[in-house]
C-alpha cells in the first residue's frame, strides 16, 4: 500500500479580493480560487495524502472556510494573522488540525517565518506570510534554511519537502 504523501502551501487567501485583484494580478476572484482548487486536485490525489496549510486562508471570513471541502485530502492548518481564535470551531469542520507552529521531520512550520537566531536549530522553517518575497541571509543570497510556501512563490500548487529542498 503506497503511504499518504505530505505537501505544504500557504497564503490561500481565498475570497480576498484586494489581495488578488490588486497584489497577484487575477482579473477575478473566481479565476484565483478556482486556479488553486483545480492545482491542488491535480496534485493531491488520494484522500490519504496530507497538505499543511501555513495560515492565511481567507481574509478573517468564516466564508473562505467551505472552500476547503473542494480540495483534495488531509488538511492540517498553522494559524495564520488571518484566522480568528474565535473561528477556530468553524475551521474544525472543513480541516484535520489547527495549530500555532509544530515539527515536521526537523523542519519547522509556521506562519510566519521564526526569528533567525533559532534558524540554526533545525533542517529549517517552512513559512508563508512574506508572499512573495524571500528570507536572504547576511551575504545577499537567499537563506537555504527558510522555505516560503506561500501560494504565489510555488505556482498555486501545493509543494513536497523534496521539491522545496531541489529548488
């Protein structure tokens, strides 16, 4: 039996008309969302297969929510500056999991990526938040240990670990 496999994206934003219109250029909030349902089912595949969320799902709307039951899979979700505590209930419904930040085989997950004096403590941080931009170190070369999932950065399409660390 093939075991599940674990993908990870962030910054869904899904409803959130100013971010999409006006920041990642879609002519309509329907071809956004629609884009990244259609890329997340055509990578997750079994309803095995594991996708962590790092945050931003809506814009602090309980609307974005049943979009989830569209894709495909296990969805575990690391809080984001946009989900509410006092929506978490709700968000139970359409998800596996919502935690604050946790481990994956070494790799932290968060939201927002980790403060750069823990960075040397693990394999590294898988983030979102910063959308399209990038963690750089102190020589102007892009950090090797932060990894950015925010959707805009991977193509709207939910990412392995494997593929993070070829990129």
């Amino acid at each position: 039996m093939a075991s599940a496999t674990v993908r990870f994206i962030g910054d869904l934003h899904f409803l959130h008309k100013n971010l999409i219109i006006g920041l990642r250029g879609f002519t309509s909030v329907e071809e956004h969302d629609q884009l990244i349902i259609n890329n997340w089912n055509k990578t997750v595949r079994s309803p095995k297969d594991l996708t962590f969320i790092l945050g931003d799902i809506g814009m602090e709307k309980l609307t974005s929510y049943p979009m989830l039951d569209l894709l495909m899979g296990r969805k575990i979700i690391i809080g984001g500056n946009h989900e509410r505590y006092q929506d978490s209930k709700e968000l139970m419904k359409y998800v596996d999991g919502i935690v604050g930040m946790m481990d994956y085989k070494g790799f932290i997950l968060t939201h927002c990526p980790i403060h750069e004096s823990l960075i040397e403590s693990c394999r590294g941080n898988i983030h979102g938040h910063v959308h399209s931009k990038s963690i750089w170190s102190e020589y102007g070369v892009l950090h090797p240990k932060y990894f950015n999932v925010s959707a805009e950065v991977i193509d709207y399409t939910p990412i392995t670990i494997e593929q993070l660390i070829n990129k």
